[in-house]
C-alpha cells in the first residue's frame, strides 16, 4: 500500500503542471494555428484567468496554507477551465470579466471586441 500511496501522491504533484501549464501552452499554439476564431479567445481567456488565479494565491498565500485541499480544489477548477467539453474559460470571461473591463474602458471595451468578431 506504502508504494501505491507515493505513486499517487507523485501522480498528483505531476498533474498540476500538466493540467494548468503544458496541455494549455500546448492547445494555445495549435489555437494560434487554426483559422478558427473561437479557440483563440477560449486561450486567451483561459491565461488571463490563470494569471488573476496565480496573482491571488501569491495575495492570499498565507491563508491559503490553512486550506489542506487547496491544491486539489485549484486542479479541479482549473481542470474545468481547461477542458474543452466545458469551456469553462470562456464562460467565465464571457459572463464576469468582460463585463468588468467594459466598466473600466467606459465603452471603448464593445468597440474593440466588434472589431476583433469582425476580422
């Protein structure tokens, strides 16, 4: 059981940044390949929000420590971010952050993603 348990554990240490760095560098450049428009935003979206997470966890670091699942919690959101059944990115910039950021540009936010849909 004792080897079986470290397997896992190592499993688990090695999927974080397969999960959150490699599969997503790795879709973000055949993204960039394609000439379908859509995948672009899903990994644009998905590393603004990975960056906001990430500069959270650097903020919040010594709370975060209290929370034993944390990094379990953070692959599993992530996870979803990343899969494609779910576009969880997207969505989420879709539904929270785009309208966050056309408060803050005072409407020139709309101009510029109709331009980017019409390209």
């Amino acid at each position: 059981m004792g080897r079986l348990w470290t397997i896992l554990i190592h499993l688990h240490s090695l999927s974080g940044p397969v999960v959150m760095l490699l599969y997503p560098l790795y879709a973000s450049v055949m993204a960039i390949e394609s000439p379908s428009k859509e995948d672009d935003e899903q990994w644009l979206a998905y590393w603004i929000l990975y960056s906001f997470l990430t500069l959270m966890e650097m903020v919040l670091q010594s709370l975060l420590e209290w929370i034993p699942i944390w990094y379990t919690l953070k692959l599993v959101l992530v996870s979803w971010l990343v899969l494609p059944q779910f576009r969880g990115a997207a969505f989420l910039y879709e539904k929270f952050v785009k309208q966050r950021i056309g408060k803050f540009a005072s409407g020139k936010g709309d101009k510029s993603s109709g331009d980017r849909k019409g390209e």
